[in-house]
C-alpha cells in the first residue's frame, strides 16, 4: 500500500498523470511544410497579430497543422497557382479546440469595436453575427485560411474599404484577413473590381483541391472528404 501512495505521488509530482500530459499528434494529421514546403506560412494566432492581440491557447508553434488528405488537396492546389503565377499563403489551419474556446470566452459583453478587425460589429456580436463560433471546423483539422501572393511581380497597391491594416505581400483581396465585415464576404460588391476577380481566382483554385469555401469569409475553406467531418481535437500545435 505505502509503495503504490509513494508511486502515486512521485508520478503527479513529476507531471506524468493522465491530466499533466499533453495529448499527442494523433495519427492522420502532418505538419504542411513537409509537404508543400513552398507555402508560406503566416500563422496569426501563434503570435499577437490577431483580434485577441495575444497568442491563442494551444499555437505553441508558428507551424500549420492539417489532416494528411487536406495536406495533399493543399498540394494540388498549391501546383495550379504556381502555374498561374501566384503562391497560397495560409493564416491558420488546424485549430485546437483550446483555442476555439478561448475566442468564445473573450467575446464577452464587451460593446467596443476594433477599427482593425471589427470596425463596425461591436464585440459582443461577433458570436451572434457568425464571425467567430463555439464549434469550428478549424478543429477537425481539414480546414484552412488561405490568401494570394504573386510570384515574381511587385505587391500591388492594395484598396481595402474596410479594418485598417493590410496582410503583408499578399494580392488585393478587399479586405485583410479576419476582418469581421460583411465585406469579407466572398461575394461581396463593395470592394474593388480587382479584389473581386482575386476572390474568385482563389475560389477557383481552391476547388481544384475540392476545397469549398465558406461565403462570409473569403480566405475559409473546408476539405469536402475531410476525413473527421465529425470530431473536434485538442493536441497542441508544438515546435519539432
């Protein structure tokens, strides 16, 4: 008895509980740079350039995370752009839950808007107006957020009409990324002629890779076979 108590002890004193470790990257799930090392990759919420203005619970590396099958859809599609004279760069990819849910948390009550991310939707409508929600697809690991940049050709002078920031090297899309507006809609008419033909060359793209896109965002798309349409995962993003 006094030998299992004592082993008891040493493990929680040593971190090695069920509770104090981490879960692990589960199998079908890879890091995109060890397939499409070619994508550049900007992840926001592992850093402070995001709406929150903090690193995101989980991002403990500035890494994209995705499923296997939407790691080599991405491929595909990364291919088709080259072609084109363009390159993806991604802003997020697999989500942790952890993360989904401190989002959910910070909304609050709060009534101030963010003239760089939310400049006309209070905060505390971000939930209710469908710009951030409790479940995300992010966290099934198939789905990415996704701009343009132009290989070999001089970053154009950008016309966003709304949030005051840009995304660095990036084509003119209208709006940045995470700009809570209606006019990040993919459709949306409010931008310039340009940043409309750049969203549906994305859209366009992206579909090589039998990626749907999601109407209120222009840079969200979803692997229509993602291999867990149904689940929601946890695992830290953690530096190899």
């Amino acid at each position: 008895m006094w030998t299992s108590r004592l082993l008891l002890v040493t493990t929680l004193m040593l971190g090695l509980g069920p509770s104090a470790s981490a879960d692990a990257m589960p199998d079908g799930f890879v890091y995109l740079k060890d397939y499409v090392p070619d994508i550049r990759q900007d992840i926001r919420y592992a850093g402070r350039q995001n709406f929150m203005r903090k690193r995101l619970p989980g991002y403990g590396a500035k890494e994209c995370v995705l499923t296997e099958a939407a790691a080599k859809a991405l491929a595909k599609v990364q291919n088709a752009a080259v072609q084109s004279g363009h390159s993806l760069v991604v802003f997020d990819c697999y989500r942790p839950q952890t993360a989904v849910d401190a989002m959910v948390a910070w909304v609050g009550s709060g009534q101030e808007t963010d003239r760089e991310y939310y400049p006309s939707v209070p905060r505390s409508q971000l939930i209710r107006q469908g710009y951030i929600g409790a479940k995300s697809s992010h966290a099934r690991g198939s789905t990415v957020d996704v701009s343009l940049e132009f290989l070999d050709v001089a970053e154009p002078r950008k016309q966003q009409t709304v949030c005051a920031r840009g995304d660095r090297g990036t084509a003119d899309f209208g709006t940045p990324f995470d700009c809570f507006d209606p006019a990040s809609r993919t459709d949306a008419k409010v931008v310039g002629k340009q940043a409309q033909q750049m969203r549906k060359k994305l859209v366009e793209l992206m579909r090589l890779g039998n990626f749907r896109n999601y109407a209120g965002e222009w840079w969200h798309f979803t692997l229509r076979d993602e291999p867990f349409p149904n689940r929601s995962f946890s695992f830290a993003i953690e530096k190899r």
